[in-house]
C-alpha cells in the first residue's frame, strides 16, 4: 500500500470511526431512554417492518451504489444515471407499500401497521435524494464531512424521537424519530457535502455497464436483506410483538460494536483496497492487515459485552426487558465474526467477482431457510442458536473463493485471528469468576469491564502484538495531524 493511499485509509479510518462511534453511542444512549419510556410492543411493531422496508431499498439500490465506488473512471453521467433510477424505484415502491399497508397489517394481525407503513415510507423516497452525495464523499474518502453530517442529524432526530416518546406518542416517536434524522442527513449532503448536482440525463450506457456489475449484487443484496430480516419476520408471525421486541432489543445492542466496525470496514476498506485490485500482493497484504487489526478490536468488546450482559441490562433498561439477556449473549458469539464475513465479500467486490457473490449469498440463504425451519420450534432463543450455527458454516463458505482469488485460506485466517481469540476467551474466564462472586450489578458492570480490558491490554504488552503498535502508531501520526 503506497504511502498516500495508507494516509487516506488511516485518516478515512479515523473519521468513520467518529462517525461510526458517534452514531452508535448516541443511538445507544437515546435507545435506552426510549426503552424505559416505550414498550417491548412499540419497537416489536416497528420491526414488522423492517423486512418490507429493507426489500424496497435492496431494489432502489440495486447495487448501483457499489458499482460506483468499484468503477474507476466514474463520469458524471453515471452519477445522474444512478440519481435518476434511485429516484423513480424510491417513488415506485413507496407507492406498492402505500397500497399494501392492508395487507402488511392482516399478515400479522396489527392494525396499527397500516398507517404506521404508509408513513415511515416516505423515508425511501428521501433518502434517494442523497444516496449520490453519499456515495461520492465515500469514493473520495471523505468520511470527515460525512461523520458531521451523520452525528448532526443523529442527535437531532433522537432527541425529537425522545420528546415525543415522553408527551406520550407512543410507538408513532419511533418513526418521527426515523424521519427527522432522514431529513436531516439528507439535507446535510446536498448543501454541505458533494457539489455534485444531477444533470438531467440518463445514460443507456452507463446503466448498462453499471448494471452488468450491480444486478448480481441487487440479487445478492436482496437475497441477504430478505432472509437477515427473515427472522423479524417469524418472530413477528408465530410469536409476539413483545417476543419481538426483546429480539429487537438484542440485536440493537449486539449491533453497538459489530454494526459499527461493520459499517467502519466497509465504508474504508473497499475503496481503499479496490484501488489496489490490480496487485495481489498489495492486495492480500492490505488485507491481511484489516482482518487482524479490526480482529484485535472486535474480539474484547464482543466478550465483554456477552458476559456483562445481565447487569448491562438491569442497570439501562426495567426489568420486563431482563429476557433479552440470553439472546443478546448468543448473538455476541456470531457477532464477534461478522467483521471477517464483511472483509471476506469485500475481496469479491474489489475483483469484480459480483457473480461469486451471488453465488455464496445463495447457498447462504438455503442454509439459513433450513436452520429456521429446524430451530423455530424451540422459540426466539432456538431462532438465535441457529444463527451462530449458520455464522460459523458461513464464514467457512466466505473464505472459500478468498483462498482461490488472492491466497488466503480459512486456516491462514484462523492462524491470524488466534492470538486475539486465546486473549478474548481468557479475559471472558476472569470476567465470568469475578462477576460470580460478585453480587452487585453495578461492580459486576463496572468493575467487570474494566478487569477484561486491562488483562487484555497487558496480554497484547506481554506478547508484543504488532496490532498493538499499529494503533499506537495510528494515533501518533493522526495526533500530528489535527
């Protein structure tokens, strides 16, 4: 990696990740508060949804989006192409989920649904505005002015979901929620991000070029989007909207460190690794490095997060939330290894191998259809058992063709991964004899954490790891900087 490419990674790193955390925390300590002000029910209704609302935004994306990073020599005919085709799929679905409201709201037996979908889709047609302002801030790396954009309309929208959770809106504060910060975010991108504005164009050819590329990832991308939602989706059907609320809850919480580092890797590393997609060494060693850095970070946090769950949740929630303990420390292991799914397709995009990708997501989704059907029978928590066991074949099946295209195999990646995996198990053993001698929620919490942290500190000292002295050195250059 040359060492201007390296100097926009480490900074694109940096600002994502106060985007990344930023968001996340603020969304963290605003769910909280809108969790002992709401039900289990409001956010179990919520996420009926998600299914319907994650499909229709599969197709308005399409892939177009990646395609744009992944392409080279991006004109702006292309940009107005993507704009122009966003806008009118926003526009159509919003329209066959405004007229399928009675039919969402008869599937699960919720009147509320129908005017709660009718609204909350407009979120769709918002958002196509700016996915082109975006987009290009991401291929230039400039994750500095997207992570004040994103923080702004964050903290905004959770406040005014809070406010109105609080004078007694009820499920209705979510949504409000949800639209504020859409408004917002996409504001902030036209007037403060790209100045790149939408010629009044559609170009036959660069549809089609993007297409041939972005079709297998719209298949794909929906393939994933249906079946990840596809358990909201039992859940929401065979059980309760409190039943889904607790999952809900679970994954929210489960998503603090893994949706954040998810987002974090792909935003940096596929446009930093797919100007590198012509040298497999630069490559594979780009690559290499990404896997145990984001490794080294991921494994402590999800360990903690998974033993600390039953005080976490008794100090920041009521007690009526206290069934989202086991599920949340089922979905802490499965996603302890969702960085390593992300970095593994990641290679797939970056070579262009969007059929490859398809491919894989297919078999996935066979396997997660039949897990569903076999663990549903012992409720939620059989549902999350399944998921971990589909996680661990799933990784399998990502490395796969990673071995094929730059070399690097399941076992090498495991022979990377092992150090931080000895260190996160063994501070999980401390964590676990501490805490059971320890009756007090808040020492258990407290006290808890801050021992798993300080023995894994002290093991990446003792055994000298080069992650360790890589974001010592991060730090250094990016102090020097600001």
């Amino acid at each position: 990696m040359s060492s201007d490419l390296k100097q926009k990674a480490i900074t694109g790193v940096f600002w994502s990740a106060i985007e990344r955390f930023g968001v996340t925390g603020m969304q963290f300590i605003m769910g909280i508060i809108l969790a002992r002000l709401l039900s289990p029910a409001d956010f179990g209704l919520i996420g009926m949804l998600m299914i319907f609302i994650a499909i229709a935004q599969s197709f308005i994306d399409s892939g177009f989006t990646t395609a744009l990073i992944q392409k080279k020599n991006t004109t702006s005919n292309d940009y107005s192409t993507v704009f122009w085709y966003n806008l009118l799929m926003a526009v159509v679905f919003y329209f066959i989920l405004f007229f399928s409201a009675g039919l969402i709201a008869d599937f699960y037996n919720e009147i509320k649904l129908i005017s709660l979908t009718k609204i909350i889709s407009l979120s769709f047609v918002i958002n196509a505005l700016g996915a082109i302002q975006r987009t290009i801030l991401v291929k230039n790396l400039d994750f500095k002015t997207q992570s004040k954009i994103t923080i702004f309309s964050v903290l905004i929208g959770g406040l005014t979901g809070i406010y109105f959770a609080y004078v007694g809106y009820g499920v209705w504060a979510l949504v409000i929620q949800n639209l504020t910060r859409t408004v917002l975010e996409n504001l902030g991108l036209w007037f403060f991000g790209s100045q790149w504005r939408p010629l009044f164009l559609f170009s036959k050819k660069s549809f089609t070029t993007l297409f041939s590329f972005g079709s297998k990832l719209l298949l794909s991308g929906l393939l994933d989007t249906i079946f990840r939602n596809l358990y909201t989706l039992v859940i929401g059907k065979l059980f309760s909207a409190d039943s889904l609320g607790f999952y809900s809850q679970a994954e929210k919480i489960k998503k603090l460190p893994t949706t954040t580092f998810y987002g974090l890797i792909r935003n940096v590393t596929f446009p930093v690794l797919s100007q590198l997609q012509d040298d497999d060494i630069k490559l594979k060693n780009a690559y290499r490095k990404f896997i145990k850095m984001t490794t080294f970070l991921i494994f402590p946090l999800m360990t903690i997060l998974g033993v600390l769950a039953k005080p976490l949740i008794l100090i920041l929630l009521k007690e009526e939330w206290l069934a989202v303990v086991p599920l949340l420390q089922i979905m802490c292991v499965a996603g302890a290894t969702y960085h390593l799914h992300s970095i593994n397709l990641n290679i797939l995009n970056v070579k262009g191998r969007s059929d490859l990708f398809l491919k894989l997501e297919i078999l996935k989704k066979i396997l997660i259809a039949v897990a569903i059907f076999i663990f549903y029978r012992w409720g939620v928590i059989g549902l999350v058992w399944g998921q971990l066991f589909i996680s661990i074949i799933a990784l399998y099946l990502n490395t796969y063709y990673t071995k094929q295209i730059i070399g690097y195999s399941f076992l090498d990646q495991l022979k990377d991964i092992f150090p931080f995996l000895f260190m996160s198990v063994f501070i999980g053993i401390c964590m676990k004899i501490f805490i059971y001698f320890v009756n007090n929620i808040y020492l258990s919490l407290f006290v808890g954490s801050f021992i798993g942290l300080s023995l894994y500190i002290l093991l990446s000292f003792l055994l000298n790891l080069d992650e360790k002295k890589e974001i010592l050195l991060i730090i250094k250059n990016l102090k020097k900087k600001l």
